[in-house]
C-alpha cells in the first residue's frame, strides 16, 4: 500500500471523478457576483483544476486562480486558460504574491474571492480560519465579496448516514479500472471530519491509501468569524448549490434552513 492524494496528483483522474460538465458551480458562483453587483476581479482559492476559475473568465471577468498543489496549477494553466494561476496557500496569502490578471508584478487587489468545494474547510484550526479571512480582508477592496460553498458541519449533528462505512466508486481512466473505497468519521477533539479512501486498480499496481480531513464548521460559527473579520453575511443557508440535491438552476433563490449536508456563504467585506 502507497499513500498520497491519488486526485490532487492526477487532476484529470479529479474531473473524472467530479464531472461538473455544465459547469455548475461556476455558474452558481457567477450567479452569485452578479445578485450582489460585484466587479470583475475575482480571485478564485484553491482553484483546483481550474475549471471554474476559467468559467468566470469566460463570463467576462479577471481571474487569478490560486492552489497549493503544482499538479492542479500545471493541469488549469494547459487545460483551463484564461486565468493566471499562482501557488498560494489560502490559509495565509498575501496580495503581493498573487497580482492581477492583467499584471502580474503587482499587489493583487480583488472585488471578490470564489472559494469553493470545501476548500474553505482545509482551515482546520481556528488560525488557520484567522489566517484565511485576514488574507481574504487584505486582497478585497472595501465592500469586496466572499463566496464559498462547502459541507456543513452542523449536518453531523444526530446524523451518522455518512459516516463509519465504506462507499465504493468506480471509474475506468485511461483504460484503467479504478474502485476507491472512501470512509469519514468524525474527529470530536480536533472538531474534523476525517476520510479515509483506499484505490485500487485492475493494472496490477500496489493499493494506494489517502487520507485528509476538513474542519467540522457550524453555520453560526462561521458567521462570527465572518463577522469578527469585518464582514457582514448576505446570506447562509444550505441550498440550492451546485451539490444539492436537487442541484441549483438558473433563477433559483438561496434558501434560508443550514440544516442540509451542503453550506452556501456570501459575505460582504465592510465599506
Ligand atoms: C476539493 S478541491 C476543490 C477544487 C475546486 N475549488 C473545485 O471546486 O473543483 C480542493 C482544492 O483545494 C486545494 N487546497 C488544499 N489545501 C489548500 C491550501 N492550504 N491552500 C490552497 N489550496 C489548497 C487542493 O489542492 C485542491 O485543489
């Protein structure tokens, strides 16, 4: 057995897996910036593979696109053009490192920050949500939006359906069959959801395992860091989103419960 994130290593195997081919989350992001009059400079964390930072990009805005893992930054600079992707960790960026679209050099200032598929919930402490919502307040303009989509938390309250058992998937890549066993239990002291996932694979290589872990957020948690940072929330609800189900459509209004397993924020930054 090997370990490693067989997914953030091979982005194309991740859009395999995640086909989003209607592009819905970036849709439902644009959806978003537009309900609220944002501007066009929008910085996208932990991009990923780039797929929604390029539909932002095709809807006529500038995007940065930032991601710790060079695998996804290689793979959204080939295969989703139009943005500028740096290496950036979102739990503690500063402008300088991440410019504009137009100009690379210089200190990035944005209208709104997209942060989406949990990638919100790779803060697993509380400085890391510190670090994230300072970097986020130092790279807005005044009155700049936060837009995330992530689990909620407060779903695993009573709730144990996803938890403790093995989920299968497969998928056949390049001609290979894979099957991933994925299992998430809950980490109460560190306050994280934790998945396990073992792949095989029917090309005689060795089982690979991975394993990582979110922050357990509950919406009224997040909304007092959002507003110890200076924001005020717009809205916080569980759906409709890209990964409800069912998923969000054109024209859908956000909902007001947080009872679901998906959380949706939008955060105005103060004037
Ligand atoms: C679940 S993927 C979501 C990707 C993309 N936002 C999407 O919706 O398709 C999470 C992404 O966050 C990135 N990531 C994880 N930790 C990060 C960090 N500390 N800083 C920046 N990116 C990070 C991973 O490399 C991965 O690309």
């Amino acid at each position: 057995m090997t370990s490693g994130n067989l997914l953030t290593d091979n982005p194309e195997l991740y859009e395999a897996r995640f086909p989003d081919p209607e592009r819905l989350a970036g849709r439902w992001a644009e959806d978003c910036l537009r309900r609220y009059g944002s501007a066009p400079h929008v910085l996208d964390l932990g991009c990923g593979t780039g797929r929604d930072a390029a539909h932002l990009h095709a809807m006529g805005r500038s995007v940065v696109g930032a991601d710790l893992s060079e695998a996804m930054l290689t793979y959204a600079c080939d295969r989703h053009p139009g943005p500028r992707y740096v290496r950036a960790d979102l739990r503690d960026f500063s402008p300088d490192v991440l410019g504009t679209p137009d100009t690379p050099g210089a200190s990035g200032v944005f209208d709104a920050v997209v942060c989406l598929d949990s990638a919100l919930l790779y803060c697993h402490t509380n400085d890391d949500l510190d670090g994230f919502l300072a970097s986020c307040r130092r790279s807005l303009v005044p009155g700049g939006l936060l837009v995330a989509e992530m689990r909620n938390g407060a779903y695993f309250l009573g709730r144990d359906d996803l938890l403790n058992t093995p989920r299968y998937n497969s998928l056949t890549w390049q001609g290979v069959s894979y099957r991933s066993a994925t299992t998430l239990r809950i980490d109460r002291t560190a306050q994280l959801l934790r998945r396990g996932r073992v792949w095989t694979a029917d090309d005689g290589s060795a089982p690979v395992e991975q394993h990582s872990a979110w922050r357990l957020l509950l919406p009224q948690e997040l909304r007092h860091f959002l507003t110890a940072h200076g924001f005020t929330v717009l809205e916080l609800h569980d759906g409709p989103g890209p990964r409800t189900e069912p998923p969000w459509q054109e024209g859908d209004l956000p909902g007001t419960a947080a009872d679901a397993d998906r959380l949706h924020v939008v955060a105005r930054l103060a004037d």
